[in-house]
C-alpha cells in the first residue's frame, strides 16, 4: 500500500513538487482537490498536468484507509469503521443534528489506556496512536459521506482514544481541519473530550490552542472516580480541575464537564449534590450522557426518573445543564462497539 498524501504538509507538498520541477502553487491545487473537491484519486484532479498526476499516483493514495463497515441509523447518524495500512481499525461517526450542523466525531488512538471500566474503546488496552494523517483521514472520509452541497460544521474528538495522551498529532490534525486551504472549520466548532491529563492541559493553555475543553468526570470524588475511571489515581479531580481552571483563565473557552449516567452507580441524589458542590462558581456546562450499554459490561442506562432528579439538583444549585440525546442507539453507537463487534465477533446485546 502507498503511503496517503496526507502524510505531507503543504510545506513538504510544495518541497516535494519542486524536486519534480514543479510550480508552488500546484501544492494548493492538490490540497483544494482532497479537502474541497472531495477527490478520492489523483485521475481526478484534471487541471494537473498528467505527467504531475502520473508521478502522484507511483508516489502516494489520497486516502489509504478502507471502509469495512458503514453502518446508518434512521436519524441519520451514520459510522464507519476504517482498516489503517497496518490492519489495526478505528471508529468515526458522522452526525447530522440540524438542517445545517453536520459534527463528525473522530478517533485519536487504536484502543485506549485510560482504563474506564464502562467503556469499549478501553477494554482491550491501546495498541498506538494515530498519526495526524490518519486522523485527518477520517475527516475526509466522513465528509464524502455527504453532498456536494453540505460541508462539515463541527469536530468532536471524542472516539476512540484519549486525546491529549495523543496530543502532538492531534494538534496538527487540528490545524489541518482550521485551515482555510484544509477544511476550513473554526476553532470555535472544535471540542476536544478529556479524560483530564493535567500537564496536557496546561500545555494547551500555554499554547493558548482556541479549541472547546470538555472534561470527563463521571464521579463527584476521587474515591469513585478512580473506580471507574483508574487513571484518576495518578491526577485526582483538584489537579484536573486545577488544570482546567487555568485552560479557561488562558483561552476564554467556556468549559464542559461531561458526566456518564451509570444506573445505580453514580446517578444518586447525594452524588448530584456533591457535583454541584464541586463544580459551584465555575463558567461551566455539564453535559450528562445517559450510559449507552456494551456488551459484555454490566453497566446500564439510568431511569429516566433518576436522570430527571440529576438534572433537577444541578439546576436548582444554578450549574448550566444539558442532557445528551442518544444518536445511533442501533449502530452500535458507543465508541469501540463497532470495533470490538468486528475484531472479536463480540455481538450487541
């Protein structure tokens, strides 16, 4: 398999065009080809001369990943899951909320090894990290997805991976997908979804990276947080919420502090409570997810009585609240259930 484009910048495009005695500006009209014009081979691309298309094609693939599922919900959300070179697969999902909101979510790492007990991505640990190729190309692949007429508005990093555990080359794909002469999506419609890595975060506020911050929680104390999210022993909730504070103080960035409802674990009245507690003074959104089930795990949705009465508490304690609608009940719709239900026969209960 040749290597994807991808792989190279428009500096190293450009570096390589004039080894071949090619204009500059030749660099642009391929990017406008596979980030606007939705190329999928170097054929396509007619305004190059076809001695330049030629050497491409020996060269490099525009997209190196293969679709080996595609799955479609009936409100529209639809997943794919991608074969990399090396045989490893990842999710991205592509979710068509309003008339005009198309968000794509993507995948940073092969697996994860943040260890959340009611998560699939993590349950057979992480295998590597992508590289800023390879997240791009999901982009890419989702925005095929649509017509010629509809663009992509939004990105969530929130698939499979933890984010800042990847955070050098997620940062490149970032600065790809917010190019004008890439995919042109602002930073204001970028959220990147946390587990909450403190020297992480504090390097993107030194950075100032213009992206939205949305940090997992999932318990209101360190005692049930590092059971069910184990990597919270080597941080604890003061040093991510510390972290957090100083991400918030550097970019303006309104945070968002996303909470997974588990039935009869963590959806009691006190535990809201003690999140308000918690969180109390903050510029701050929490967004609560009713548990999507996986197979294998024993985790189960909460009431809808119990995530009534959670969101009642915060309200009434003035925390900003917002419960997620779930999308893609039917397409396996938690991050890794795709993957895992192809890699290991694993089927949805």
């Amino acid at each position: 398999m040749l290597p994807s484009l991808l792989n190279l910048d428009e500096v190293q495009l450009t570096a390589w065009l004039s080894e071949r005695g090619q204009l500059a500006y030749r660099a642009a009209q391929i990017r406008e080809w596979i980030f606007s014009r939705r190329a999928s081979s170097f054929a396509e691309m007619t305004n190059l001369p076809k001695p330049l298309r030629e050497d491409l094609a020996a060269e490099f693939c525009v997209l190196s990943g293969t679709i080996t599922s595609h799955q479609q919900a009936d409100d529209g959300t639809e997943k794919l899951l991608l074969r990399l070179t090396d045989g490893q697969t990842v999710e991205c999902v592509l979710l068509r909320q309003t008339k005009l909101r198309r968000t794509i979510c993507i995948s940073t790492q092969v697996g994860c090894g943040m260890g959340c007990v009611f998560c699939a991505s993590g349950l057979d640990g992480v295998v590597r990290n992508l590289t800023a190729a390879e997240i791009v190309e999901q982009m890419l692949q989702l925005q095929r997805l649509l017509p010629a007429e509809e663009r992509l508005s939004h990105i969530v990093v929130m698939g499979m991976g933890e984010p800042l555990a990847n955070v050098d080359q997620l940062l490149i794909a970032l600065r790809t997908a917010g190019d004008e002469k890439g995919l042109g999506i602002s930073a204001r419609r970028i959220t990147i979804s946390t587990v909450g890595l403190p020297q992480a975060l504090h390097r993107l506020a030194r950075e100032n990276a213009p992206y939205h911050l949305a940090v997992s929680l999932h318990a209101p104390d360190d005692e049930l947080r590092t059971q069910l999210v184990p990597v919270n022993k080597n941080t604890g909730l003061s040093a991510i919420l510390e972290s957090a504070d100083a991400y918030f103080a550097a970019t303006g960035r309104r945070l968002t502090f996303e909470y997974v409802l588990l039935g009869g674990i963590n959806d009691a009245p006190q535990q809201a409570r003690a999140l308000a507690n918690l969180l109390r003074g903050r510029e701050a959104l929490i967004n609560l997810i009713p548990y999507n089930p996986v197979a294998g795990l024993p985790y189960k949705t909460p009431s809808r009585r119990a995530v009534d009465e959670f969101t009642d508490i915060l309200e009434r304690a003035e925390i900003r609240v917002k419960v997620r609608r779930r999308k893609g009940d039917r397409i396996d719709a938690a991050c890794g259930q795709l993957r895992r239900k192809v890699e290991s026969g694993v089927s949805k209960p």
